[in-house]
C-alpha cells in the first residue's frame, strides 16, 4: 500500500500528521547528509575518480527513488506499532570519577527531564537536562557543587527479534551524546559563587522496559560524562587531598517515559 498514493480527507487524524511529518524529517535528513558528503573535498575527490563519474554513469548520480517497497512497508509498521514523541521523567546517581571523585561526595538524587523523538524503530534523538548537587569539606571548609547539564543524544536500540526473550523484553540499547556542563560552587569562607560552564561529551547504555506498550516505559541507564572546567588541572587548590581534579562523571538512573 502506498500512502502517498492516497487522496487524504482534509481533516487528518493527530497519528496520521506524524506519521507524515516522520517521513518529511526523513527526506530532510537523507538530503542533509548528502549535502554534507558533497561539500567534503576528500569525499568529493574520491567520488570523481570513480567510474563513469566524469560521463554521468556513476551510481553516485544515478536517480534512485527511496519510496521503495521494502520502504515503504517499514514506514508503514513503524506508523502502526512505532512511537513518535516522548517525555520522561528520571532520577538517579551521580558519582565523580577519577582524582574529582577524591574530592567530591556523591550526589543524590541526580534530576533528568528529556524529550524523545523516534526516526524509526531502532534510532531515536534525546534533547535533556540533568541536575545533581556534590558536597565536600576541605580543611574544615564546607563546600557544595551544583551541576546543570544540557545534552542531546542519539540512541540507538538494539533489534531483538532473533535474541532470548528476556532480551527482547528488556529492549537494550546504546548512545552517544554531547552538551554542555555548568558548575556554580558556593564555599563557606566566600561570600559569590564560582561559577564556570564547558562542553561535554556523553555515552552510555540502558535497558527499556514496557509498562504499557506504546504509552509508558521504565528506562534503566547508565551513562558517563566528560569534561574540562577550569578547576580539572588546578594543582594547588587541593594538594592536601588530590593532585589535580581530573575525571569525568558517571551517572545510574532511572526514568519513566511516556509516548505517544
């Protein structure tokens, strides 16, 4: 069946403009990276030196048409069984690794709130943010670390049909990401926070497990963070305890994410 075929009735259904704006998001993306792979030289010297490039043979510039049926049929499963948008809702650990983790008392809770967006079965994009707060006294000083983090991430799950079925339930997945860290210290002798923001690179893995199938998910994941503020090579500051404060973190927690 195919859906672009159809003579829609002017009032579309809430499910069906998804499905539709999936597949816009689709095209962008497909001609995005292929913009993108064109504007690199390298790429476009090697594509010119295929070939039949030179005479308009090459399959680089072949017409191909993505509508195919194989496709189209994927499209149609996905707009059928598939989810579109999310939000969740997690809490969790958070643990300062390396000479940091020396220095810093763990936090908890650590707050996520994110928004998903599916392309297909198996990738989807993450837009998030994270809170947790770090304690620690140094020479009878209190000290407490706030950090915010904003972060986009591109998930991947893994396809499960031919795997046991605890794996098939548990739907294991993996992804990478990056955003930005925020870090305000308040220390006890000070009267203004220290205040200081890098960008960061995230990756991870996790378990997702259905509550009710295409409404509501239980995520267990895991997923370590790493950065460079100012502090990460101060060598002074806290000799008596650590060297300097290099490390990353590494954040447990748990979501609940509902999708529609």
């Amino acid at each position: 069946m195919n859906l672009h075929r159809k003579t829609w009735p002017i009032g579309l259904p809430q499910k069906t403009k998804l499905f539709l704006l999936n597949r816009l998001l689709h095209r962008f993306l497909k001609l995005g990276l292929a913009l993108f792979l064109l504007g690199v030289p390298s790429l476009a010297q090697d594509f010119s030196e295929e070939p039949g490039f030179r005479e308009g043979k090459s399959p680089y510039l072949d017409y191909g048409d993505f509508d195919t049926e194989r496709d189209e049929e994927k499209e149609e499963l996905f707009y059928k069984y598939g989810r579109f948008f999310g939000v969740g809702l997690g809490l969790g650990y958070q643990q300062a690794m390396g000479n940091r983790g020396l220095l810093y008392e763990p936090g908890f809770p650590r707050i996520d709130i994110k928004v998903l967006y599916w392309f297909d079965f198996n990738w989807s994009l993450i837009l998030g943010v994270g809170f947790a707060s770090h304690d620690f006294v140094y020479e009878n000083v209190a000290n407490s670390v706030r950090l915010t983090s904003f972060e986009t991430q591109l998930r991947y799950s893994i396809d499960t049909k031919n795997l046991s079925d605890a794996l098939t339930f548990a739907s294991p997945y993996f992804s990478l990401g990056v955003g930005a860290i925020s870090k305000t210290q308040n220390t006890g002798t000070q009267t203004q926070a220290d205040s200081d923001s890098t960008i960061s690179m995230n990756f991870g893995a996790g378990l997702e497990f259905p509550i009710a199938h295409k409404k509501s998910y239980l995520l267990l994941d895991g997923r370590y963070y790493t950065q460079s503020f100012v502090d990460s090579a101060e060598t002074e500051a806290y000799s008596r305890v650590t060297p300097n404060l290099n490390g990353g973190f590494l954040n447990l927690s748990l979501s609940i994410v509902f999708t529609w």
